[in-house]
C-alpha cells in the first residue's frame, strides 16, 4: 500500500479511512468525508459474481468521481476465480480505486449461506486461494482483506487468518474486533487487533467501536495498529476524520455547530441528486437526517418531516429552518 493512497505524513492525515457501508458510502458521501479528512474511503461492498454476469447496477456502485479522495473498491465472493475476474476488472487502466479489498466479515446470512463474508473465518485456506487468485489478476494493484476476529467465541482465529492472507500475497489486512455471531453487539475486542499486527509483517487496519477521534487515537495506541477504520462513527459525522486527526497531532478540534451540520447535510442532499436524481436523493437523505441531527433539540420533529418530503427543494426548505435555531 505505498504511493499517495495513504502512506505518508506525520500529522495523522494517512491515518483515518472510511468503512464500506452498504447504503451510505456512496460517492457523495466518500467526497465529504475525504473532504473532512479521511485518507481513504471504500465503495459499498459489491458482489464479485455480480461483475462476473456484467450487472450494470453493480458498475455503478463502483463509479469514483475526480472529485473525491483516494478510493478503495470492496468486493465479495467464494470462488477463487470469479475474484480474480473481478481484480482483473477493477485493475484496467480506466479504474480508479487505488486497491482491491475482500470482504470477509459481513456477518449478513444471505451472503454467509453461498460461503462468502463470515463464512471465510472457517475456511482459511480458501480464502488464501482467493488472495492468490487475485494478485495474480490485479496486475500490480494493492489487494487487501478485512476479516472479523472469528466465527464465534469458540473459534477466533484472526491471527492464522491474518498469517494465511498474508502469505497469499495481500498487502494489508483489516480487523474487525467482533466476531460473526456478535454482528455488530457487544464490545470490539482491540486486544485481537493487537494480536494480529505481533502475527504479521503486513499492515494491519484496526476496526471496531471508534465513534470519536479520542477512540481513533486510543486504538492506535493500544493496539499497535497501523491505520484506522471508521464506521458507524462516521454516520452523519464526516467531521470525525478532521477531529481524529485533531487528537493525534494534539490541535484543538472545534465540534461543528447546528448550523454547519445543516449546511454540510443541504451539500450532501444536492450532491445526492446530482448522482442518482431528485427522488431517490429525498428518500436516501431521510436516514442521514437522524443520524446528522441525532440528540438535537427537535431532532424528532424534523425527521418526522422529512419522512414525508417529496421535493429536493422542500427538503432543503425544511432543513434550512430547523438549522436556523438552536447552536
């Protein structure tokens, strides 16, 4: 993973990066938050078999636009060649992600049951054919992992994971600290994560429970980690990335106002409909305004609105005025 993805600097800029989130890291959301300061930013996870048949929906998830920061495409699959395809796909010379990252943590039974995601934690010399596959097809380009800590209790194997996808060639590999039973409940254990980055010689992205740039900080600390990846702590929170990089370097980090929510949440809405149109902006926007306005006075009151919004200017219209009370 070396050149102007996120290697570099001493300010904590290439130290931040942007989960895979179905449903939310979209392009305009991948912007905002490489505006805000994330050194990396991942597609919505995308079916490599679904590239394989040529679906056109799926192309689209993985459009970059010139406007954002570096971009990491996120696929899943089981079968060693179907992958490579993908990598082979995701590789031409008129791809833009700087990387190939396999998904083998969804803990989602649609996507376990086909031996896919999760399913991966209990078949590791499948997923190191996978790796293998892949490098061979990605004609140089950085191929990495982002695994759970294991299936269950009873079976947490990240570091022979980690070991397998390693000799397979990978680049990098990413930890999440739950396992597949737990999907997203319970507490991440960063313990696991530190265990990993002692197994390998490869980076390691720790992952799990970082909701502020104080946990960012924390868990590089802690576990020795390379890099750090946000999730749900960047819901309606592009702004985290600027406050973790605040924490690292030791700057003082001003929390953003009622007001500049509205505003950066408005820029989100339009550029939504720029990509896919006005409808479906409208109706993506509705979950971003609880997770933009989560705990705000009125909060409640202007979601409820929201939800029954048809229009891109009501939306905005509507946004506007609740933005313009409170702090």
């Amino acid at each position: 993973m070396e050149g102007r993805d996120i290697d570099g600097g001493t300010d904590g800029g290439t130290l931040f990066v942007l989960a895979p989130l179905a449903g939310v890291t979209d392009k305009s959301f991948r912007r905002l938050c490489g505006e805000c300061g994330a050194a990396l930013a991942y597609t919505e996870m995308v079916s490599a078999k679904a590239l394989w048949y040529g679906d056109q929906k799926t192309k689209r998830l993985l459009e970059i636009d010139p406007a954002e920061g570096p971009v990491g495409y996120q696929i899943f699959g089981s079968e060693p060649e179907i992958m490579a395809h993908a990598a082979r796909i995701l590789s031409g010379p008129d791809r833009a992600g700087v990387l190939i990252d396999v998904n083998m943590g969804c803990p989602v039974p649609k996507v376990v049951r086909t031996g896919e995601g999760s399913a991966l934690l209990k078949d590791p010399d499948r997923a190191g054919r996978i790796i293998e596959a892949m490098k061979r097809a990605a004609g140089g380009k950085a191929v990495t992992a982002k695994i759970r800590m294991g299936w269950d209790a009873a079976s947490v194997n990240a570091a022979e994971m980690a070991r397998t996808i390693e000799a397979a060639g990978a680049d990098a590999v990413c930890v999440h600290g739950r396992t597949r039973e737990q999907y997203y409940s319970g507490k991440a254990d960063w313990d696991v994560i530190a265990a990993v980055k002692a197994a390998v010689r490869i980076p390691v992205i720790g992952n799990g429970d970082v909701y502020s740039g104080q946990d960012a900080v924390r868990m590089i600390r802690q576990t020795g980690c390379d890099r750090v990846m946000i999730a749900r702590g960047a819901l309606g929170n592009p702004w985290i990335f600027a406050e973790a990089r605040a924490a690292y370097s030791g700057a003082v980090f001003e929390a953003p106002t009622r007001q500049e929510k509205t505003q950066m949440f408005i820029r989100h809405a339009r550029l939504t409909a720029e990509d896919k149109g006005e409808h479906m902006a409208v109706l993506e926007m509705r979950k971003h305004a609880g997770w933009y306005f989560r705990g705000a006075p009125g909060a409640a009151a202007f979601r409820g609105a929201v939800n029954r919004i048809t229009s891109l200017e009501a939306l905005i219209g509507e946004t506007a005025a609740f933005g313009a009370f409170g702090a």
